[in-house]
C-alpha cells in the first residue's frame, strides 16, 4: 500500500468507523445515566436546584485554597494541559477549516505560530503529570492500565499533529496519515474511558449541586 492509499484509507472508511463508534458510544453513555434516574425527593424545598446546579457548576470551575495548597503540581498542569488541548483542538485553523466543512459554523483562529507554541507547553505538560504519576507512590498504586491509556491516546495526536506540522521523519501524507490515525484512536476510545469525563463531568457537578440546591445548602 503507497503512502496516498494510506492516507485515503484513513480519511475515508478509518475515520467513518471511528466517528460512528465515538458519537454513538457517548450517546449511549450519557443515556445509561439519565435512564438510571433518581428517587423522588419528597422532602419540602429550601432553596432553587437549578441555581444550585449551576452554581457548583461554576465555582468547581476553580479550585478552593486548601486543594491548591495540597496539589498545586496537579491543579496547575491539569489546567495548562486542558486550556492547551483547547488551543489545539478548536482554535487551529487548519481544524476549524474541517469544522466547518463537515458542520457548516467556523470562528477565529488564533495566529498558527502561537498554537504551535502551545503545542509544545501542553506536550510538556502531560509529560510532567506522567513523570508524576509514575514517581508519587500514592498515584504510582492507584493508577492502572487505563490510565495510562487515556494518557497516551491523548498525547499522540499532539505529536503526531506537531511533527506533521513540522514535516519531520516521513512524508507529509505519511505523516497526515499518521496524525489522522491517531485522532481516530482516540475517538474509539475516548466513550468507553474516563475521557468521557469531558461530558459526564458537568452532569455530575449539576447533579450534586441541585442536591444541595434543592435543600438550601451551598455546594
């Protein structure tokens, strides 16, 4: 097989395959929570679920004083990783230009040289967390295969990504093949691992604070 009926492979039934699996996984996912339902809560209002909901979901959204004192490695790299893979993901022009072709809606990108230093952070920073977990005992025990999974799947369209960029090792339609590749193992993956956290993260983060919310109680 030559390097442009690879790529063409990728782009066409690969990448079908993986979109499939990946919307179809989530929707299934999130569908196996809200059909769990919940008890009805017979005790007397004191206060909104709603604003409660809404409210842990915005002042979750940083961290309080005691957990940064406690982790102020994990609570800065978690940020400068997840802000970078916004970056990356939805601000790169060349990603946008797909955006738009396949959804029909686009906005701004930001100059390509900032995104590509952007890159490079967010690959130093899932580094760091790696060389982290592996050298904190406590982390080091609890963590198990799909975490470290859910790492590499995450890391590899980074560096893929940047060394198509860059053209660096192979071809470029090697090298876009590649990156391709990669994104598309992520979309396999991405609904059956804690990647789904991307969504059920803020369902949980309601959920707990309409609790509270609905008794009166700041969360």
């Amino acid at each position: 097989m030559t390097e442009t009926e690879f790529l063409l492979l990728v782009r066409g039934p690969l990448l079908q395959g993986a979109t499939v699996i990946f919307m179809l996984g989530i929707v299934v996912r999130i569908l196996e929570i809200i059909l769990l339902g919940r008890k009805a809560n017979l005790a007397e209002a004191r206060g909104s679920a709603v604003a409660g909901g809404i409210r842990t979901i915005v002042t979750r959204m940083v961290p309080d004083k005691g957990t940064m004192q406690r982790s102020v490695f994990t609570v800065v790299s978690g940020y400068i990783f997840h802000i970078g893979l916004f970056v990356t993901i939805l601000l790169f022009a060349p990603h946008i230009l797909l955006i738009e072709e396949v959804f029909g809606v686009s906005w701004p990108a930001l100059p390509t040289p900032v995104v590509d230093a952007t890159t490079v952070v967010t690959m130093i920073a899932l580094l760091a967390v790696l060389a982290h977990r592996l050298k904190d005992p406590v982390k080091r025990f609890l963590s198990h295969f799909q975490d470290y999974l859910v790492w590499l799947v995450t890391f590899l369209p980074l560096f893929t990504g940047y060394i198509a960029f860059h053209r660096i090792g192979m071809q470029p339609p090697a090298l876009i093949a590649l990156h391709i590749l990669s994104v598309e193992l992520l979309m396999v993956v991405f609904p059956f691992t804690k990647l789904m956290h991307t969504f059920t993260l803020f369902m949980a983060r309601y959920y707990n604070g309409a609790i509270s919310g609905y008794r009166g109680v700041n969360s």
